[in-house]
C-alpha cells in the first residue's frame, strides 16, 4: 500500500496535524511495540485500555503517523477523526478497490485458520496468493490484512471472524469477496450471537457482495448448511464426508505421517490426496481448498500436491513426540465443536499407553454454558477417553459430564501436577481450553519435564 496522509483525511473524513500532507503511508498496525516506518498506529479502545494512551510511544517508535478521535500532544503526524476503527475500515475499502483480483472469505465456527492455510496453499499452485497473518480476522485484522495486498498478487485469502451481531456486515464491505467457504455452523459465541441460527445468519453475510453466480463453498455434513437456500443470492456449494456433498471425500487411511484420501470432485472427477496430518475435519477443510482452487483456475492435481505441504498453525493441533509421550497441543483456543473435533483425533489413534485429556473452560457460550461443557464430558466419556483432567470451574462441569474417574484441578498448576503424577512413556495427552485459559502453560510444562 502507498497512500498520503492527504488521501487517508479525504477516505476518512479527517483533518491532518502535525504533519505533511505528503507522508506516505504502507499499512497500519495497533500494538505501539510494533512500529516501523511507513506505519500508521491505529489506537483502539479496548475494556482495560486505550490505544490513544500509546500514541506518542509508536510515533517515538518510528511510526509514520496515527489516527486519533480527540485532540493530544504527540511527537509526529496525526490524522483527526471520529471513530479510529471505523476509519482504518474505511481506507482498506477504498484500498481494496484498486483490485480486480479474486477474493476468497472464509468464516465458520470453527476451523477457520486451519482452512485458510489449506486455501492459499492449494489456491498458491496457480497464483500468487496473499493470505490473511495468524489469525488476523476481525474488524481490525481484516482491513490492515486487506491492506497488505500488493501489485503482484493474483488472488487472496482472507479469514474474516465474527463474535458479535453485525460484525459481518463490516468486515464483508471491506473485502468484497468475490467467493467464499464456510466452514461450519457450531455454538462459538453463542453467548452473544442468541442462537445457532443466527450465527448462520450473521456468518452469511460474508456472501452480500458474491454475485449470483459465485460459489460460497459450505461444510455439507452440517444440519444447518447441508440445505441451505441461497435464494438465488449465490450459488451453494456443499464440502465433506456425506453421500450428498458434491465435494465428497472417501476411504480415509491414517498412517504415521498423515492421511490420504479419495477426492471425488463434480464431473466425475476423482484424485488420491495425502495430507501430512491427521484428523477427519482436515479431510473437509481440504476439500473446500480444493473446491476453491478449482473455481480459481488451478489445476486439481497441482492444488492437491500443494496441500503435502501444509503446516498445522501454532497451538492448533500440533502434534509432537515429548520424551516418548504423544503430545497434542490444541490449546489456542475451545468451544463444543472443535472439543468434539479434538477428542476425535485423540482417541481415533493408535497408542501403546493411555488416551489423556487435560480440558478447559469454553468461555462466550451464555445460556449454553452449562449444556456444552456437559455433554463435552459426555462425549469424552463415549469416546473411550481413558483419563480425563480438567481445569477451573467450568472444567468442573466436564468432569461432572464425563462421570466416576474425572480428576478436578482448580488451576493450570494443579492440572499439571495431577499429570505429572500419571504421564508415561507411550502415553497420548490432549491439551485444550479456551484462550483465556492459557492452557498452553500445561504445554510447556510437558515439554519441559
């Protein structure tokens, strides 16, 4: 991005100070600990702070310039206005106007980043792909990920998150994707979004700006998606593992290394494609990245091999040997289905010792709170799991689901502790909770041990 500090006040409605109308400006970013020239710091108000108190640490950073929505004393350009975030929203819109380029948006409850890497690899066999950082998929992520497109990018991939009503609205009218993939409908951030119908609502709104004839590629082994009416506002293309799904994968074999599946694709195509992880869910966020690819041009047997290449995302499933216990760190993040998800890849694999889980609480789950933390234990339980540990209050009530043989912890500490105690060499051991959980401190203390 090369834009004016002159052409940022006229997209935004702002007034410039303490600047030159010339300072160029590359993108944005709102953690003052990460200025660099050529960025603007955009301060945003959060519950404990307030971006606007880091102003004068980015602009001493390096920093290009900020936004502001009052009047301060800083050492560098500002740029006055309104709302900072609905400002940043507004130049990545005018931004992404420059580009004629294809767009995919992917959202879902879960299984989001995992999708999009699948995306941009298999979309990267046949173009130069820009994708969305991390997991930089919300009102702020989303336009400073929008901004990043450049001149030689021939396609993008861009993850676009929701956790409260309206949210999609927003995000959508900066990226304007031109195809999309859902990835599934589940109860993350229920809490706020009422009910499982109108997180399908809200996460439909990623198609406002498809035409009728683009694809919106969705996980057909959903109840809420497997019959969706598009009502004409684009065309519904169903992903997964059922007989109806016109992406359909089939004869799962799960080795050492990963798994390979049978892709059978519209047309009566079919192809082999080995993936370099396990799990089922995987088999379904492939063949949406195919389905995507293929829309896009790329041939099906190239996106495929470009797939062999995927890397899991940190603390997202990542699967390691640790003094001869199988490990798996899921522990970024939680909710009913990706625990669902999880406790599948545990228990689904062969291991010389014991199936352990050491759980967490979902948080944002309102109303749902205690049903979903009960019947996780529930389907632990069903699963074969054959220790389960869990953390905090709310894990409580997982143990409570799961039943005789559940062991309690009130904290991270007492959850290792009580691990420590049992672990074994060939043992496998499921780390999980919500993020603010930070179970990945039960993580560390596995690898260190």
């Amino acid at each position: 991005m090369n834009l004016t500090l002159s052409e940022i006040a006229g997209i935004t409605g702002g007034s410039i100070i303490n600047g030159s109308p010339d300072t160029a400006v590359t993108n944005f970013f709102t953690d003052s600990r990460e200025a660099k020239p050529g960025l603007m710091f955009v301060p945003i108000k959060g519950e404990n702070t307030d971006g606007h108190d880091y102003i004068s640490s980015a602009l001493s950073g390096g920093a290009a310039a900020s936004f502001t929505d009052h009047p301060v004393e800083a050492p560098g350009p500002l740029v006055l206005v309104d709302d900072c975030r609905a400002a940043l929203q507004r130049t990545a819109e005018k931004y992404r106007e420059r580009f004629d380029i294809p767009i995919l948006g992917i959202t879902g409850s879960v299984g989001k980043t995992t999708a999009k890497e699948l995306a941009a690899l298999a979309i990267g066999a046949g173009h130069n792909v820009w994708k969305t950082p991390g997991n930089a998929n919300s009102q702020v992520g989303v336009p400073i990920t929008v901004c990043g497109i450049e001149a030689e990018h021939t396609a993008a991939v861009v993850e676009m998150g929701v956790s409260i009503p309206g949210e999609m609205e927003r995000i959508a009218r900066v990226v304007k994707p031109t195809c999309g993939i859902v990835t599934t409908i589940g109860t993350s951030h229920i809490e706020f979004m009422g009910s499982r119908e109108n997180i399908l609502r809200e996460k439909l709104r990623l198609a406002d700006y498809l035409s009728p004839e683009a694809p919106l590629f969705v996980f057909g082994d959903n109840d809420l998606l497997s019959s969706l009416d598009s009502e004409g506002r684009f065309r519904a293309v169903t992903f997964g593992l059922g007989g109806s799904c016109q992406w359909r994968g089939a004869d799962i074999i799960e080795d050492s290394l990963g798994q390979s599946f049978t892709c059978h694709a519209p047309g009566g195509r079919t192809l082999r494609v080995s993936l370099p992880v396990p799990g089922r869910h995987i088999v379904s966020d492939a063949l949406a990245a195919l389905a995507a690819a293929d829309y896009l041009g790329v041939p099906l047997e190239s996106a495929a091999r470009a797939l062999g290449g995927y890397i899991p995302p940190k603390m997202r499933q990542v699967i390691s040997d640790e003094s001869g216990v199988r490990l798996i760190d899921d522990s970024y993040n939680a909710s009913p289905d990706s625990m669902r998800t999880a406790l599948d890849l545990l228990c689904g694999r062969d291991t010389a010792g014991r199936r352990i889980a050491v759980l967490a609480g979902m948080r944002e789950l309102g109303d749902y709170t205690r049903q979903g933390h009960l019947d996780t234990g529930a389907y632990a339980r069903e699963k074969g799991l054959d220790v389960l540990i869990t953390v905090g209050e709310l894990g409580e009530i997982i143990a409570e689901g799961f039943g005789p043989g559940a062991v309690t912890a009130k904290d991270n500490a007492g959850a290792w502790e009580a691990l420590s105690k049992i672990i074994e060499p060939g043992d496998a051991v499921l780390v999980k909770g919500s993020r603010g959980m930070k179970t990945e401190e039960i993580v560390k203390k596995i690898k260190e041990r």
